[in-house]
C-alpha cells in the first residue's frame, strides 16, 4: 500500500517566522505546512526529489553510501538531509560509530494549498491579474 506524504502552503505557520515549515498532525490535513511555494521549491528541488527517491528505493545504510549511490559529496548529502529532517521529509536514524541511516517513509508527495489560510496583502496585489 502507498503512503502519501501531504504538504501544505500558507501563510501562516505559527509564531515563529525563522522556519519555512511547520509541522501538523492533524488528521486529514497537510502533515507539514510550507509558508510559499518557493520555500517549498527549494526544499524539494529537482536534485533533492532525486535523493528523496534513491533513499526510498535503495534504503542506503549510511550517508556515506547514500553520497555514493547519488555521485555527490557526502557533505552536501549530510545538508540536504539535515535540512529535510528539519522539515519533517526524511527522519535520520543515529547509530554506532556515527553512522547516520536515512529513511522516508513514503511513496509520492501530495500538494495541498488552503485558498483559506492564504491571506495576500491587498496593496501589493493591487493591479496584478492572478
């Protein structure tokens, strides 16, 4: 059976204003919330969707296999994967010796944008055609 991932876009995900993302576990609804469709574009850019997909079909044991199979270096794997950890997309799981597995739980990425929660700011629209 496929899980399906459901990420969100609103304005508004809490009080903190640092972080592009937030976390819901609200039945139903998007499990993580994006503030903009750019911030989600460049957590899931293409080369990223790419290792999200090589995680999900090869389930490396290691970040220094996963750098391997991907053809990247193991310290830009380590911050793509520490940035979509941040996010709640991939979880890395901590073992012996500093080895860091990671894993998604998941078979596609589904995108939901809530007309209502976006509130646009009447002034800068003004004039444009949407």
């Amino acid at each position: 059976m496929s899980k399906v991932l459901k990420v969100g876009i609103t304005d508004y995900c809490g009080d903190d204003d640092s972080d592009d993302s937030i976390q819901s576990m609200t039945d139903g609804t998007p499990e993580i919330w994006f503030r903009s469709l750019p911030a989600l574009a460049r957590t899931l850019a293409g080369q990223n969707l790419a290792v999200l997909n090589v995680i999900r079909e090869s389930k490396p044991q290691s970040l220094l296999q996963l750098a391997e199979m991907t053809g990247r270096n193991i310290r830009t794997v380590a911050e793509i994967l520490q940035n979509m950890e941040k996010h709640g997309l991939v979880t890395l799981h901590k073992g012996e010796n500093r080895m860091v597995r990671p894993e998604v739980n998941y078979d596609s990425v589904q995108l939901v944008i809530d007309l209502d929660k976006l509130q646009f700011n009447r002034r800068q629209s003004r004039g444009r055609n949407f």
